[in-house]
C-alpha cells in the first residue's frame, strides 16, 4: 500500500503548559508530524505555570497546528487525548478539541493517561518491550512503575510531597533563574561543586520506596536565605541540591533492584532529561546489569508523539471513548 494511503492517529497534549499534536502512522508507527508549541516564555515571569493562562494559550495554539495539517485529515482514523492527569482548564483544552475534531471527521476518541504517555515515549517508532520497569520523573509525579506484559501498569513507589522536577522548579525560583527550573540548575551545577554544601539526604532510614522532595527544598531555602547570593553561591546551591535530589532517586530504585530482579529499566517523563541524572544511572544499572532505556531527549518533556504512540494499542483493541464519557480527570494516577 501506498503511504499516503495509510491510517493516521491525531494526538493532542494539552495536559499542563505546552501545546502539542502529532500524527502517527497506525501501520508503521512512524510519526509523520510532530509540532509543540512552548509557551515557557509566558510563564517564566511567574516562576510556574499559571493555569488559566496556559489555557488561553492552548485555545489560541492547538488550532493553528490543526490548520498546518489539513491535507492529511482524510487519512485520519481516531483521535488520541490526553484526559488525566493533569491541570483541569488545560486538559479541557485538549479534550474539546478532540471532540471537534472527532465529530467532523467522523472518527472515533482514544483517551489517554498522561503517565503511560510518558512510559510510551521510550518506543516513539519502534516496538515496545513489556515487561517494565521504569522511573517516572516529570513536574507533576516521581514514582516507579511496573508494566506488565499486557500492559497493565502498577505503581510500586511514589512520592509523599513534592516531585523530582518540581523541586527544581522551586529551587531555581529560589534562585531567580526562571522556569521550567530544571535545564537552569542543570547548566548552573555543571560549573558547581557538589559537595559544597551538605544538604540532607531525603528519607534516609526509611524501609518502605517512598520519594520526599520537600524536606530538601526546605534545607535549599535556609540556604539561600543564608547569605547573599553571588553566582558562585548559584552555582554550588545548584550543584549540592542536583547531587542530593538524584542521589535520593539512585537510593530508592538501588533498593527496589536489590528486592526485585529487574533485566530492562527506564527514565521517563521530563526531568529524564537531565544528563546528570542520565548518566548517575548508567553506572548504576551497570553495576547490577540491568539495561537502560531512555527516551530520546526530544520526548521527555511533554509532547503528543508520546501519546499517539501510547493510542496504538487501544486502537487495535478498539478501546475507544465515548464523547458523552470523555472527560477531563486532573487527579487521576491510577493507570
Ligand atoms: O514531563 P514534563 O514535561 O511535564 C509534566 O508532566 O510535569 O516535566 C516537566 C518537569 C519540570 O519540572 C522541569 O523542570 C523538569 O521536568 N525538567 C528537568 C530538566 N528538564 C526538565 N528537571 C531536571 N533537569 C532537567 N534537565
Ligand atoms: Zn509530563
């Protein structure tokens, strides 16, 4: 057959501050389109992402990526959304833009969860690999997640407070560097010394997985109030706060190898970014010979290939969502 004859998925992200749609080719899986529209910019002022703001902007990008592939919504037989997790005006965003389409094209609605999104964005054009272990690190959630050979996911740890991704949100405000927090730190730590303050180790005697970010927040805080801040100061608060937040994760998941025999491991979600973090878990996963995936640097920020990607299965499976049952879920972790 002919490419140009073959099904497509649309798929909409929408679930927090960046606007994104892509289209995934149902036979190959090859993703022929894939735009996200940032509005980091906007929210930089803020320190986070302001909501209704994000909403608007939503409003304004998702139908002007819609235009831009127009030609190719003949082929279009199903449209994916992200409905859960996530900030409610944003998903609502997403989900009402898949219900328009999904009428006037005629095609039916696959909703999907926002973390399994993330787990699918390690197999962007290829062949997944169930079962799975994976480390979800985004803005909104730090956990470890189990998926099994059908798919099913269990989550195993989790966080109590704050997340992985938000903690760096909320340092680099600390900090004044701007927001996502994350890439900031990252930069500023390269040229830190790690060790150059002592921040306390999260959650050190507990036996349970368990993640805890706010206690390390806390001591970040005392810090900075401390003294003032010069860009050395930056530089090393940033360094000694990234070296004890992954230290943190490295304990908990060397834990969870220690009770479990894991053969394949994974990253997700948009903090796997961090090469810091990438690396520090190379040498572990080397240590007890386990292999690592990650995802490509492109998906592990929010992005709708991910979703396309994770709305293959359900296609086949003809797991389709009713529009009177489409619904944003912005609480919603259970996979
Ligand atoms: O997955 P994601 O795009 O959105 C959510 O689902 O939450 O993750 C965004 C989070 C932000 O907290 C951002 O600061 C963090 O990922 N992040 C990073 C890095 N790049 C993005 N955290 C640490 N280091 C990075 N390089
Ligand atoms: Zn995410």
């Amino acid at each position: 057959m002919h490419s140009l004859d073959l099904g497509l998925i649309l798929s909409i992200e929408s679930s927090c501050d960046d606007s994104s749609i892509a289209l995934t080719e149902i036979e190959t899986k090859r993703l022929i389109y894939h735009k996200k529209i940032s509005q980091d910019s906007e929210h930089t002022k803020y320190g986070g992402v302001v909501p209704e703001i994000a909403s608007r902007l939503h409003a304004i990008a998702l139908p002007k990526i819609v235009e831009e592939i127009k030609s190719h919504l003949s082929r279009v037989k199903a449209v994916a959304v992200t409905n859960e997790p996530g900030l409610s005006v944003t998903l609502l965003e997403g989900v009402m833009m898949a219900k328009a389409l999904s009428l006037s094209l005629k095609v039916p609605i696959i909703s999907i969860n926002h973390l399994l999104g993330h787990i699918y964005s390690l197999f962007i054009e290829k062949d997944e690999i169930f079962p799975l272990s994976t480390l979800l690190v985004s803005g909104g959630h730090t956990m470890i997640l189990e998926v099994s050979k059908d798919c099913s996911v269990e989550i195993v740890a989790s966080s109590m407070d704050d997340s992985y991704g938000e903690s760096f949100d909320k340092v680099a405000k600390m900090l004044n560097l701007g927001y996502p927090g994350g890439p900031y730190i990252e930069k500023m730590a390269k040229n830190g010394d790690e060790n150059a303050i002592d921040f306390p180790l999260p959650l050190k005697n507990k036996k349970e997985l368990a993640f805890s970010f706010s206690g390390l927040k806390n001591a970040v805080r005392l810090e900075v109030l401390k003294e003032d801040i010069d860009s050395k100061r930056v530089e090393n608060i940033s360094a000694s706060f990234q070296n004890i937040a992954t230290k943190h994760l490295l304990k908990v998941c060397e834990k969870y190898f220690k009770n479990r025999k894991i053969e394949t491991f994974s990253i997700v979600g948009g903090a796997s970014a961090n090469r810091y973090l990438r690396g520090k878990f190379q040498n572990l996963c080397k240590k007890y010979e386990i292999e690592l995936l990650l995802s490509d640097l492109e998906f592990c920020s929010d992005n709708a290939a991910m979703i396309g990607r994770a709305a293959l299965l359900k296609y086949k499976r003809e797991e389709f969502t009713h529009h009177s049952d489409l619904k944003a879920n912005p609480q919603n972790t259970t996979l």
